[in-house]
C-alpha cells in the first residue's frame, strides 16, 4: 500500500522551529514546486498561523489562503482547526463555527484536521458537520497522550464517537513526541481492526521517537503520515520527509515521491530558514524531559519567543 505524505513546511514546521513567522513572501516563490510533487496534502493554514499573520507579520490570512491555493492548484491544501475554539482562544458559537468554515473551504481549504485538547467529541462535532456539509475533507484526531487515565480503550471509544459523528478520515496526533514505536504499531493495528477509516498519523521529533513511531505504524497499516522537508524537519518538528521516502523506495510503500524534486525544496528553505534566525528555538538534537513534561513541539519555541520579549 502506497503511503500518502503530507507535508507541515507551511505551517507546522515553522510554527514548531521559528515561532509561526514564516511569511506568505517566502512561500510564493516555492509554491509551484511544492505543487508538483504529488503530496497527498500540504498543511499551510490554521493552528497558530492565523494569530501570528494578525499579531506578528501584518498579514491577512485569508489572503495568505487564496494565494497559497491560486499557487498550488493541484495539490489538497489542509489546515489544523481547533474545534469549538476555531483558530482563536475560547470557545466560539456553532453559528460562528459553521460560518468559518464556509469561508475557509470557500477561500480554498480542501482538509480540515479538527481536534480539541481535551479529546472531547462534543468540541470537534459542530466543525466537523460543517466541513462535510460544505464538501471538504473532514479529519477527525485523536490528540494522544499518555497518563493512568489513557489506554487503548481510550482511543478506540474515541475513534468510535468520531465515526458516529461522521469523518472522511481519523488522525492520531502526537503533538509531544511521546508516541513509542510499539505502541504506535498498536494503536493503528487496533483501529484497523476495528473500524474502516483512513488513518493518518502526525508526530514530533522532539523526544527521537518519531521516525521508529512512522515505520512501526506503516507496518501496521497506517494511510498517511506528516513529514516536513528535510531542511525544517527535527528538533522540535518532524520527521524529514526525503529520509521517509528514500527509506520506503521500493517497497510496497513507496510514496512515489521523487528525491530530487525534494532536494530542490530543501535546498530553498536551507538558506530562507537563514532569515529568521531570531525566533529559532535553543532546542539542539533531542530533548527527552518532554517524555515527561509532555509539552508539544508546536508551542515551544513560541514559549521561548515569549520569555524573550519578557527578559526571563
């Protein structure tokens, strides 16, 4: 079975890296390339995108939507949407919720990947009926975790309620790096046990685990999985997506994603990275405390821009 890569260079590996600051001027330029490798999707939009257009880069993020999708026509574009909270910081109206929505999928989103930090359905319910009555691709997730509280029953009664809800497909986030390879290989052979759904699976590669987490989960049978271009990959971020496919060439998996057009990719965000320098987090190699600590990769280095501003 071929894997479908979804690559987070537009959003969740720079939020994750530099602080969400990559502006839209540096990914225009790209766009067209991107386009042309066959991703199953690329993540561009939502998470902490919209607040730091807003707040930190005087952009429009609505325009950033329309222009990203006039440049890159071919390819599914998917944004990370948080629920009842939207891209915001409180619960909003389900009238607001569905309204957004419908802007959003109008403005050129083809995948919404809906979840709420409390695994609580109730929360992802109103947006996913919107984004399916709007035509668009609706992902429900199941943002893991590990506690006494969370087992593989856990999991399975959540995938359930999403399914009854009504998703085109299910993602297990590991926003943390927290996710072992065996358990990763676990929670996918239950759910594909279980259930018919397309499953997807996103980690970080803060604690080392993530790229044993992937193989174990496509040994599973796992659909998709999140990589980011090997120049804004690691540390905080994901795996690199190059070293995922040249490791699945030739396989039943193989992406059927070519190398060279990825090196080329590479190579631009090499030196682009270059130009944000100022927001990159302290983080070299892995950090394993977060075993523990839990803290998710994509809030760590907007936690250390914030310290800073603070002089802490």
């Amino acid at each position: 079975m071929t894997i479908a890569i979804t690559d987070v260079v537009l959003r969740d590996a720079h939020q994750s890296l530099f602080a969400t600051r990559l502006r839209l001027d540096d990914m225009l330029p790209i766009a067209a390339a991107l386009d042309d490798v066959g991703y199953g999707s690329l993540e561009c939009w939502g998470g902490a995108t919209f607040d730091a257009c807003i707040r930190f880069l005087g952009e429009d993020p609505w325009l950033r939507l329309r222009e990203l999708k006039k440049a890159m026509p071919k390819t599914p574009l998917q944004m990370l949407l948080r629920g009842q909270n939207l891209l915001g910081y409180r619960h909003y109206a389900d009238d607001v919720v569905e309204r957004f929505v419908e802007r959003a999928v109008k403005n050129g989103m083809d995948v919404f990947r809906v979840f709420d930090a409390m695994n609580d359905p109730r929360n992802m319910k109103a947006a996913l009926q919107a984004v399916r009555s709007h035509g668009a691709h609706a992902q429900g997730t199941l943002s893991y975790t590990t506690s006494p509280a969370h087992t593989l029953q856990t999991w399975l009664d959540l995938t359930e309620q999403l399914l009854e809800t009504g998703v085109d497909s299910i993602a297990i986030k590991d926003m943390s790096g927290i996710l072992t390879p065996m358990a990763a290989y676990e929670l996918v052979s239950e759910i594909k046990k279980r259930f018919e759904v397309r499953l997807h699976l996103h980690c970080h590669a803060t604690t080392g685990m993530a790229e044993m987490a992937l193989l174990k989960a496509i040994e599973a049978g796992v659909d998709g999985v999140d990589t980011a271009i090997s120049s804004m990959s690691a540390t905080y971020g994901h795996p690199a997506t190059e070293a995922l496919v040249a490791t699945l060439a030739g396989t039943e998996h193989d992406t059927g994603l070519d190398i060279l057009k990825l090196e080329n990719i590479a190579a631009y965000f090499r030196e682009v990275r270059k130009k944000y320098h100022a927001f990159e987090g302290q983080l070299k190699g892995y950090d394993s405390r977060i075993l523990v600590a839990q803290v998710p990769g994509g809030m760590l280095t907007n936690l250390e821009s914030q310290l800073k501003q603070q002089n802490a």
